[in-house]
C-alpha cells in the first residue's frame, strides 16, 4: 500500500476512535492543562502532547504504538486504550498495551482499530469483543469490583439456598420443627427449595466456571422451574461477588412481569429487582434488571443507555427466542458470564446443508450458525451444560404426561389425508373446477363452522373437570387466528350458557390476543385464578371463573399456569419448537387445595393432577410421531439483491374462488383416547435414533456386530462415530438421550440399533432378574422374602448402604430411608449372605445413573 493510502487508513482509524470516545462520553485535553482542567473538564489523555502532534503516520510515533491514557474525574489513570491502524487486528497490540498499564498501574485494557474494539481486565482473563467504549462513570463501579471465581466454585449450594434468602431463620420457627405443620409452613411462607436436578443445574455450572468457561445452557423442560433455578444462580454470582449486577433478559412483556414478581418473592431480602423500563432513572440501584430484548433493541438504545461493563451475569429466559435474529447483538454487547435457558433441544431442530451454503455465501452459513443458541453458548457440540428432560421430569415424578383425545370429523379426516379434501366450485368463468384443500388451509382457505361447532362439542364433553368443583378444568385453545379464535369463544360460551345456566355471563371462555385490550394482564389473571372473578361452583373455592382462555400465539412460551388441565389444538402445528412449547403447558404438576367451613369446623380438601389433556383435533401428535422428517435438509432461498425489503404477505382471501366455506354438517368420525407413556412421544427422543441410523450405515461396524465380533464393532464406533463435531455422540451423550435410569453399555447400544432388543431394561427389571438368580440358587423361605428384596435392592444401588453394611456401623442406618436397623435385625442370616453374593457374581457398575 502506498504511502498516501497507509496515511488515509491511520486517520481513519484515528477518527473513528476519537468518536467512539466522545460518544461514550470521554472528553480530550492537552498534556499541558493544568490539574483544574484533568479534574473538571477531561478524561482522555493522550500518551503524546495532542491528536495533532501526532503528524500524518498515526502508527509510526517516537515511542512506538500511540496509546490513550483514559483517567477518571480525579485525574487518575483508569485504562489504557491502545489505538491501531485499521489494517491491523486490535489484538496485535495486546502485549504492549500490558507493559503500559502496568506502567501505569491500571487494570483495564482496550484495545481498538477504529472498527473491531476488546475489553480487556488484566485480572480476569482474555479480552471480549465490545461494540462500544465503557462509559467514565461504569469504570467506578466496575474498578471496584474485583470477582473470584474460585470462590464460586467451591460454594456450598444446598437444597435451603434461596429459601435461606426469603427467610433465613425459618428453621427456628416452630411450624419447621413440627413436622406435622412444616408443609402447610412452607405453602404459608411460599418458602422455595431447590430439587435434586436444580442441584444439578447450579453445580454443572459450578464445574463449568471451574473449567474457565464463562457462557452456559440449561436445557430444562417446560415445569421444570427455570426461573427458581435462575434465582439460585444470581445468588450464587451475588454472594460470591462474581456480579454485581444481573441483567435477564425476556421476549414477551407477560414474562417480563413475570419473572420480575419471581425474582422479587424468591431474593427480594437480599437483592432488589427492577423492571427497567418502569426505573429507567435508577436501575442502578438495583442488583437485578428484567427487560424484554426488544425495548433495548429498539434504535439500538441500549448501545446508548448502558455500557457494556454494567452487567456482570446476563441470563436469557428461553433462549431460543429471545436472542434469536438480531437480538443476539443485544446480548453480546455486555461482557459479563453469560446463561441461557431453554426448553427447545437442538435435536428438535431440522438442519441444512453446510457445503451448499458454503458454495453460495459463506456469509449466511455464519449467520445461521450464530442463530444457533448452542453456539452462542459455547456448546456446539451440541451438549448443554445441564440437561433435564420432560422424560426425566415424568420418570422422576415431577412433570405429567398428557393423555391425548385424537379427534376427527369426516372432513379433518381428508383435509389431513395425504390426497386432501376435494370440492367442485365454479369458477370465475362459471365452470365447476376441483379444489383440493389440506389441513394446513383451515381456517384460511378452508371454512366449515359445522367443524369448529363438533371440535367445541367434544371438548366440552370430554375435558377433564376440576377435582373440586366439577366444573371444567382450566384450558387454553389455540387457533389458527383471530378471527377464528372470536367465532369458538362465541360457540363455547353460547354451550356453557346452555349447560350451565345461570353460571356464567358470556365469560366461560375469552379470547386472549394481540388485538384484544388487556390481553397480557387476563392472561395473568387467569394463572392467579380470578380472571373475571371465582368460580359459582364452590363457595369460597379460590378458582378462575373464566375456565377457558382462546389464543393464538401467546401464552405459549414460559407461560405458567399449573392448575392446567387441557390443552386443545385447533389448528395444526409444524413445527417441533412450537409443538413442545405448546404440549409444555400442561404438564406442571400441582395440588387442587380447598378448605370447607361448617360453622366453628374446618375440613381441608386436597387434591393432585394426576394427568391433563391434550385435545388434538389436527393429528398433531401423530404428524411429529410418523411423518415429521428430523433430518430434514433445509434448502436456503435464492439470495436477493440489495433494495428494499419484500412487501407483506396479503392477508388470507376470503371464501370464494381461491376458498370455500362448508355449510353441510360434519359428524365426529373417530376418537382415540391414550395415555403418552413414560418414555414420551418421538420428539422427545431424537438424537438417540439419529446415532442408530449412523451405526446402522456403517459398513464395517455391521459386519463386525453381524459375525459376532461385539468388541470390534465397539471399537470401530468410538473410533470412526465418536466425538465428532456434526453431532458428537459418545457414550454419555447417548446415554442422556436414551433417558434411562441406570448407566447403558455400548454393547447394549448396539443390540438396540441393530434389532438385538427391542428397548433398553430398566433398573428395577433388571434387579428384579438378579434378585430372581439369588432366589433361584439360595432358596430363602417366604417370610423373609419382603426384606430381602428391599435390602438386595438397596445393597446393589445404594454405595452408603454397602459402606455400612460392609463395615458393620449399622448404627448409621438409623436415619436412613431405604434400610433401617429393624431390616438388618430381621434379615438374620441373610444379612452376611446376599452381600457375599453381589461381591461373588454381581457386577455393580450397571445399576449406576
């Protein structure tokens, strides 16, 4: 480059950075003011005289690199700024830069061409990409701020951790200590422990940090309480002084209120929570700000509102969405640790094909992959840093299953068949032409009232009632529109007037959308149970009015409503994300509570859901069970040229020639009712039938497994299949996907994938066939049969319970729950026996988790 053009490029970079500086509220003065002005009026210096006496080489000064010395409003240094010409990478200037703030003892670094900029803290590893300058007034807070991430990873989080925040003397109080009272104290006190797998959430990432990562995934099912484990977190980062701030991010304003009410009820003792748009004068205040992505997105305000040292830990609520598109930009702008949380697994998502995007533009294959919420959260191997299932919810007995109502009526029936429903209609010209329409045109181009009067019908007959009341239990519709959604609130209320008389005035069911006023607010209502007031079912009984609310797209996503009972599909759904979304509803579990007054007695009622509907009217479940191709490979659009942006899609047409309305009634054709089993449906259980299609496609490994030669075949796997970046199956990534409840074998992997078994035994059946081998060889009598199936099952899963056994301190099992001293009195003999047995011919290493 010639000399004339190196000049331009230094004096660009020169300018650039000068801008970013004042735009970020740095100022410019001379070496040679006087202390008054470095106070008052300045907080940039220049290591030269001035930005003029650098002359026309911009690089090329005295002392070599030209460096901003930035100082605070007492004149003392605060950060370095190392300034590089465009031409090249900000990174190259990294060590020098070191040497000069030490020389001048500061902490902080940045480093700039003009166009790419880091933020460095000397003493907390490597620098981060920024997109603007920290403002003077963050590096007060920030330079105070000294985090320890040992500290964190060596804190003790137990089960007590967030309720020791809500009340931190709860076990003195006597309700705890009786434990007759210690349930109804905690509903009371709406006290929050952690379970076992929120446990293991905090203490992956525990691990995670100690690995020197500062970005992590959650995958947690819907129900899973996300938000309860998120509190955990921030404590931990708060208490640890690894943050002083949080910031949590949201995609809806439902969920912005939300999770401001549950950060407040769950830490508000120790840290206070703001919604920033409502504190937009004193978030700073606050250890937590909750805010919906988009109002800091909107004109890139918060570029202008925050700098990118104000957040120490961002937590994105529903990961998937709420950084999705542009929106990621939102998130990376902050330097702080960075945790997603999601119930979408990448394994619901279908892929593309990355050489043809490579071949067309290299740029949209970056783009698709920084959609990727793995990537964006340092886990492109596709392994968050914790994983809690729907399936492990269910097997553990903290989520439900739904029990689907597969409906059709004559008409669904062909518009979901693959050759679609055909009509005569004319035509413009008058002639009778054929139309053939599918399930995806109800409601679009395909209207029949008759079909949403029978979907209505079915439901209100079949839905699952409130255990309590016996009315009908608390349900969300989803429709294909509005419009759609403001003909069934007519029909279903006009059936509950009809049913129900006197019970309620046109508000059993209401349309929750976009276009209806308050519509975020009756969403709330209706979790808190008085949407348009109490029930008229049960005197005193704290339980919505309104018992359906009609929707479209909201209230899906992170929406919590756990007295749920159905969920109807009235339109169907393609995509896997929303499916799950949708299905996660109702499978939090709850108590129905009702207490009775008669006269001076009281009479408390309980009850447990026990299960919940899924009404699908639109073969949903058997759409994403039989036909939904995972593997799909998405073709990428043609690529556009520059120009404006491609005008809206028209709306819907009405019925008419390219629509058609029916008029002639459509009876129910069939109806199934099933229970989903515990193992769950097809969407949950993806990427373990992907790895058996890759084994079953590899020739060397089937011939090896198909004569015998189970080791080889074992080896050709975790040689060839194993570890690999596209989709990274090992031994426990299987193992996750496989849900099962004890440790799988790849040689059982393999028996699975090649039709050797048809599923994978569980833990119990296989105590079971041990406890039966014993049985077989030692013959113990009848009655004491009982404790010896409790203590051969216990001895096998349970190292605390060998441990005692084995050293004969059976003092210690006084307090535990599986085997008591009582057991091992009345084991007699039995005792030495079955211990002799597992050492002798069991094999402990398959029972474990």
């Amino acid at each position: 480059m010639g000399q004339t053009g190196r000049m331009a490029k230094e004096a660009k970079a020169r300018i650039l950075i000068n801008d970013l500086l004042r735009r970020s509220g740095w100022r410019f003065f001379d070496d040679e003011a006087g202390p008054a002005n470095l106070a008052l009026e300045t907080n940039v210096k220049l290591k030269k005289k001035s930005l003029d006496a650098l002359g026309d080489d911009f690089e090329k000064t005295a002392n070599g690199y030209t460096d901003y010395l930035l100082l605070d409003d007492r004149g003392f240094p605060i950060a370095v700024l190392e300034a590089k010409s465009e031409k090249f990478d900000p990174l190259v200037g990294k060590e020098q830069a070191r040497r000069y703030a030490h020389s001048q003892n500061v902490r902080f670094v940045i480093l700039s061409n003009g166009n790419l900029h880091y933020f460095w803290d000397l003493q907390q590893g490597n620098p981060v990409l920024i997109t603007e300058f920290p403002r003077p007034d963050s590096f007060a807070s920030f330079h105070a701020f000294n985090p320890n991430p040992d500290a964190l990873v060596v804190e003790r989080v137990e089960t007590d951790y967030v309720a020791l925040t809500q009340n931190p003397n709860y076990r003195n109080d006597p309700r705890w200590t009786d434990a007759g009272q210690r349930e109804a104290f905690i509903k009371d006190a709406e006290l929050k422990f952690l379970r076992p797998y929120q446990l293991g959430a905090v203490a992956a990432l525990q691990a995670a940090v100690r690995k020197g990562q500062t970005r992590f995934l959650f995958e947690m099912a819907t129900g899973t309480g996300k938000t309860l484990t998120a509190a955990a977190v921030i404590k931990l980062f708060m208490r640890t002084v690894n943050a002083k701030r949080a910031l949590f991010l949201v995609d809806r304003l439902e969920l912005e209120t939300q999770a401001w009410k549950a950060f407040v009820r769950l830490l508000k003792n120790d840290f206070r929570t703001v919604i920033y748009k409502e504190n937009r004068d004193d978030w700073r205040k606050a250890e937590i700000v909750v805010s919906t992505v988009q109002s800091l997105q909107f004109n890139n305000k918060y570029r202008r509102l925050f700098s990118p040292t104000d957040f120490d830990l961002l937590i994105s609520d529903e990961a998937h969405r709420s950084i999705g598109g542009n929106s990621r930009a939102v998130f990376e702008y902050f330097i702080g640790y960075k945790l997603g949380l999601t119930a979408t697994p990448k394994d619901y998502l279908k892929r593309f094909d990355p050489a043809r995007i490579n071949a067309r533009d290299p740029r949209e294959w970056e783009r698709r992959q920084l959609l990727d919420t793995y990537k964006t959260f340092g886990c492109e191997s596709g392994a968050p840093t914790f994983r809690y299932s729907l399936i492990d919810g269910v097997r553990e007995g903290y989520l439900l299953n739904p029990v689907v109502v597969d409906a059709r009526t004559e008409i669904t029936t062909e518009l979901l068949a693959d050759e679609g429903y055909s009509v005569m209609q004319e035509n413009e010209d008058g002639e009778l032409v054929e139309q053939t329409f599918f399930g995806k045109d109800f409601e679009k181009k395909f209207f029949s009232d008759e079909t949403n009067g029978v979907f209505c019908e079915t439901f209100m007959k079949n839905a699952l009632r409130d255990p309590l009341s016996g009315e009908i239990g608390k349900t969300i519709i989803f429709c294909v529109r509005q419009d759609h959604a403001t003909r069934i609130v007519q029909k279903l209320n006009d059936m509950a007037h009809a049913m129900y008389p006197g019970k309620y005035n046109s508000d059993f069911a209401v349309q929750v959308t976009s276009s209806v006023a308050e519509a975020q607010q009756m969403a709330a209502s209706f979790a808190n149970n008085n949407l348009n007031g109490h029930t008229r079912f049960l005197d005193g009984y704290i339980s919505s009015k309104t018992r359906v609310c009609v929707t479209v797209g909201m209230m899906t996503t992170g929406y919590d409503c756990e007295d749920l009972l159905n969920v109807v599909l009235l339109r169907p759904i393609f995509s896997p994300t929303d499916f799950i979304q949708i299905k996660g509803r109702g499978t939090r579990k709850y108590t129905f509570r009702f207490t009775e007054k008669d006269g001076g007695q009281t009479q408390e009622h309980a009850k447990p859901k026990e299960k919940f509907k899924l009404f699908d009217f639109f073969a949903v479940c058997e759409y994403f069970e039989k036909k939904f191709s995972y593997d799909e490979i998405i073709e990428l659009p043609p690529l556009r040229p520059p120009g404006p942006p491609p005008p809206p899609p028209p709306p819907p047409p009405p019925p008419g020639p390219d629509g058609y309305t029916n008029v002639d009634p459509d009876p129910l054709k069939t109806q199934v009712e099933y229970a989903v089993p515990v193992y769950g449906m097809k969407i949950d259980r993806k990427f373990f039938e992907r790895f058996e299609d890759t084994v079953k496609a590899a020739p060397e490994v089937r011939a090896r497994y198909e004569r015998g030669d189970i080791k080889g075949a074992e080896e050709v796997v975790v040689a060839t299949l194993f570890n690999k970046p596209e989709d990274f199956f090992n031994l426990d990534n299987l193992r996750k996907a496989v849900q099962a409840d004890r440790r799988i074998t790849l040689r059982e992997i393999l028996a699975k994938a090649f039709g050797e078994i048809d599923r994978f035994r569980t833990k119990d059946e296989m105590l079971e066939e041990e406890l039966a081998k014993f049985v077989s060889i030692h013959k113990p009598d009848a009655p004491h049969m009982p404790v010896i199936r409790q203590f051969f099952k216990a001895y096998l899963t349970d190292g605390e319970i060998r441990a005692i056994v084995d050293s004969r301190e059976f003092g210690r099992l006084a307090t535990n729950a599986k085997v008591s001293p009582a057991d091992i009195k009345a084991l007699n003999g039995w005792r030495d026996v079955i211990p002799e047995y597992v050492k002798d011919y069991v094999s402990l290493n398959q029972f474990a988790a």
